[in-house]
C-alpha cells in the first residue's frame, strides 16, 4: 500500500494542497513506497501563526507540568520502540537494532527535559547592593523551528523537540524528505503524551519551506542538522533576519591508533564506528590514521578481514540480523561509488572494493570499502562520502596525525587509541575537534552534555541538548530589584483611612 506522508498541524494530520511531492522508496529494495508532500510556502506561515497562539498557554504551563508531558512522551516512546525502529529501518535502511540504538540515544534527551523544573532555576544573589536583590528568568524564545537531516529522523529531531517544549517553547518540525513517516509518529506520541495541540506540528518539505520559515518574524530560534553547505546558508539567513540559530554541518572524523594501542580492540572499534549505519553518521569514522608503517600494515591486515567478513543486507527480516543496510537513495549510491572511483584514480590503494557487492536484495547497497595509503591531497580525504568507505592514512608519528587533524576543515568528532595517558591528555587538549574520545571510537556526548563540533561542522556559539540546548531554547532575563521599605510593626487601634 502506498503512503502518502502529510502535516500535521494543531494536533491533526493536515494535507498540504500545494500540488508538489517528492517519492519516497525503501533502500533497501528499491521499492517506491509513497510520496511525501513538499508544502508551500503559505502553509509553512500557517503553521507558524498555530505554533505562535499555542506557545502563549504552554508558557504559562508550570515546568512541572511540562516536564510531566515530557515523562509521559518517553514511557510512549518505549512502548512503541519497536514501530519506531522498523519506520526508522524502512526508509532509512540502518538494521532494526540500530534503529533502537537512535532511538535510545533521543529518548535519552526526553528523560534529561523531564528535569526541566531544576534546569529553569535560574540564579540569585542577595544585596547586589544595599537591599537590593538581583535574580535571572530563563523564558521560552517563542516558535522554534527545527530542520533534520535523513540519518537520524527520531535522534535529531529529538536533540531538540523535549528540550524546546520543556522549556515552554513551541516547536515546528521540518523533517528530512528522504525518511519523513516517522516524524508523524511522534507527533502522535507527543499528542498522546498531553502535549496541547499546536504546541508541537511537522511541515513537510524543501527549501520552499525553510526559506518561508528562515523569513517569518515570528520565528525566533531555528536548529539545523545536516550538510556543511545548507548549515552555513541556513546560519547566514536565520542569523541575518535575527533569530538565533544553531546550525550543525557535516564531518570527516579521524582515529589515530598509536603504535601501544591495542590493535584488536582498535580493529573492532573502528569497524563499528566507521561501517555501522553505512557510515551515513556525522560520528562515523572515515579517516584511520595509523602512527608508523608497523601499526599501519599490521591494522591494515587485521581490517581487510573483517571488512571482507561484514554481513551487507537488508535492515528488516533477516535472521541473524545484518550488520549494515544499504545507503538512504540510489542518487547516493553514486555518489558513494563515484568517490571510490577517484580514490582508485588519485592513487589510493583500494584494499577491499564494496562496489557491486552481491546480496540477495535489489536495494542500495556498496559493501564495505577499505583504502589504505591515502593522502591529504586526495579528494577521499578531503570530502565527508557519507558511506561505508574508511580511508587509511599513515603519519610518522604523534605529532604529525595531530597536526593532520587540526588541519582539515571539518571538527566534528575524533579519537585516540593509546595506553598511554600522557599522549591522551595531550590529544585531547590539542585537538582542534569538538567531541574527543579516548579509546572510545564515536564519542557522542549523552544527553546531560552538549553535542557539537568546531570549525565548518557548526555555525553557531551554542551546542545542542544539554545546558547549551537549554540557554538556546531560553532567553535570560536578569531582574534587579529594590523594594520600598515596608510595615513592619503591628497596630492595635482600629485601621483607618490614613
Ligand atoms: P542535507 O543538508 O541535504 O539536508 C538536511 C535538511 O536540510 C533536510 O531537512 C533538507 O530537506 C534540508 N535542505 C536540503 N537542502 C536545502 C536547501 N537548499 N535549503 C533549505 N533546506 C534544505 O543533509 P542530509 O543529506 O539530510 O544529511 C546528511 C548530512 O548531515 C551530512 O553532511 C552529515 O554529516 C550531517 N549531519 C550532521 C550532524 C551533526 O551533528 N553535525 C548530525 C547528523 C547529520
């Protein structure tokens, strides 16, 4: 049966009637599975007005209270986790245990907005001067707008949304058009949870959408997700029409492997961090960079292995599960296959080619693909593939693979794999990346921390969820007051007109 995915608007599935659509297909068959609805720019104005008359009442709504919905959200999000992952899997094409781990990852920041109440607190000091007090308001900013790329369509949005609403905001989701079904689920669980309707409501679309959003003055905070190039664009506009924006772009994220790593527990590591979802994750890793020739062959032999052993399939109904699906679109693929390809033309030693790989399924797929050998100066290196392509690059020494990192434009995530903790604390102060991991291969930071990168992998001073999500969703407010002398003593006599 054909789908046909929609918005929804104050608390209702509501049909756009702009006439355009996108298709919308199941990587991991090639199937068409419906249509999604590209909606207009009036309609994107028309959600906003709902979002804005609902956001009065909802502010107003104790924290308490709204942390109250956030807690009901979470027990409906772990009741439909299974619905949830197989969506995720079926237009994503990430395996059904993966699906569950974004899902965890997300529903992880619901559980941290449920602690909205201490969060909102504030700060307080008496006397600032002689009987003066000063104290800060943290209050709503008003409609907040999210934009989400394919990926993750339940662990972005949820970077944001509980964290938004909890803080009195409303929110407006503009979901990726590759994988949007899901977003309305949530929107039923949040309606389901006791959201109010028009708090929380899911535009459909393209840029149509998000320029009408980026231009309403009545919008006053957008969070964006996905490629370098949109993110910059998308900071320039927002920031440019005065609303406070955060805008994450893409990654090219490097592990160093020191000479005194553990290579098997580094090999295993990186065969997750770099092949898990395809490598379509902004943690994923895609640069290995082996210290010295010794470790770079030994690492390099024990990776073909397991590289050629990876189980390449369908995300859904296969048994043991794979353990990587196929790529979001066929137009990716390409891609995909088109960045092999210059590798093999700019001079990289291909080790393991995942183009063509033979599974049963007629889907998207590239296999697993190894490179070794690979330069700076090379395209593979410079350019996120955004597929299950790992590129391995050799340094000298220390000092070189630090120097290797800082360099390249993107500072999203890295990590060190060593047994020593002088060379660790080293890196990990040195770096010029947002998220470091010591022999931890994807160091996304939980939900009570902050997730951001440096350089071109975010537009933008605040982080999302954790504190950083919290002061973005707020605005500060700083009261001094001073207070008249009152009437302390009691009076005995009748109280009269004085
Ligand atoms: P994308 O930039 O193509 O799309 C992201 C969102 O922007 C989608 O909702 C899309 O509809 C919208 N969009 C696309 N073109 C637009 C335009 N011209 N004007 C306005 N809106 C537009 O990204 P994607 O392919 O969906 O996602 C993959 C990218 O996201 C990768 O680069 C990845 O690194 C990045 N990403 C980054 C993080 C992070 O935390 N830094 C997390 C996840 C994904």
């Amino acid at each position: 049966m054909s789908v046909l995915v929609s918005n929804f608007i104050n608390g209702q599935v509501v049909q756009s009637q702009s006439g355009r659509s996108a298709d919308l297909f199941n990587p991991a068959n090639g199937d068409l599975r419906g249509q999604v609805q590209l909606s207009s720019a009036d309609e994107a104005l028309a959600a906003v007005t709902v979002a804005k008359q609902a956001q009065e009442a909802w502010q107003a709504t104790p924290p308490l209270q709204r942390a109250r919905v956030m807690f009901k959200f979470k027990a409906l999000l772990e009741e439909n986790a299974d619905e949830l992952a197989t969506l995720i899997s079926t237009e994503h094409g990430k395996v059904h245990s993966d699906a569950l781990g974004e899902l965890t990852r997300g529903l992880e920041v619901v559980e941290f907005s449920c602690g909205i109440p201490h969060l909102l607190k504030g700060e307080h000091s008496l006397n600032v001067g002689r009987e003066i007090d000063s104290y800060s308001l943290m209050q709503p900013v008003g409609v907040c707008v999210g934009i989400t790329p394919f990926n993750f369509p339940v662990m972005v949005p949820l970077w944001m949304i509980p964290v938004a609403l909890a803080c009195g905001n409303s929110f407006i989701l503009k979901p990726s058009e590759k994988d949007p079904s899901v977003s309305l689920k949530l929107a039923e669980l949040l309606k389901q949870a006791g959201l109010p309707d028009g708090v929380f409501n899911v535009i459909q679309g393209d840029k149509e959408v998000v320029d009408a959003l980026l231009e309403s003055p009545d919008v006053a905070a957008v969070s964006f997700v996905g490629s370098t190039p949109i993110a910059e664009a998308i900071y320039s506009k927002g920031s440019a029409n005065g609303k406070r924006v955060q805008a994450l772009g893409g990654a090219k994220n490097h592990l160093v492997v020191m000479p005194d790593a553990d290579l098997e527990g580094a090999t295993n590591a990186i065969m997750g961090a770099a092949y898990g979802a395809a490598g379509e994750r902004c943690m994923a890793i895609s640069v290995a960079v082996a210290v010295g020739d010794e470790t770079a062959d030994k690492l390099v032999a024990m990776l073909k292995e397991k590289v050629e052993a990876l189980r390449v399939g369908p995300g859904l109904g296969v048994s043991p599960e794979n353990e990587m699906g196929p790529l979001v679109s066929e137009p990716h693929m390409n891609k995909v296959t088109e960045y092999i390809q210059s590798g093999v033309d700019q001079g990289a030693t291909l080790v393991v080619d995942g183009r063509g790989i033979n599974t049963s399924a007629l889907g998207y797929f590239v296999g697993g693909t190894l490179f070794d050998n690979v330069t700076p100066d090379m395209t593979i290196y410079n350019e996120e593939i955004f597929g299950p392509v790992l590129s391995v690059v050799r340094a000298k020494d220390y000092q070189q693979a630090l120097q290797l990192i800082n360099e390249h434009e993107f500072g999203n995530g890295t990590a060190i794999f060593t047994r020593d903790g002088d060379t660790a604390r080293d890196f990990s102060e040195k770096v010029e990346i947002g998220m470091v991991g010591i022999n931890v291969p994807i160091p996304v930071p939980m939900a009570f921390h902050s997730f951001g990168g440096w350089k071109r992998s975010i537009f933008g001073p605040l982080n999302v969820h954790g504190n950083d999500g919290v002061r973005f969703y707020t605005r500060m407010k700083t009261v001094t007051a001073r207070w008249p002398k009152g009437q302390r003593e009691s009076e005995f006599v009748m109280p009269t007109m004085k």
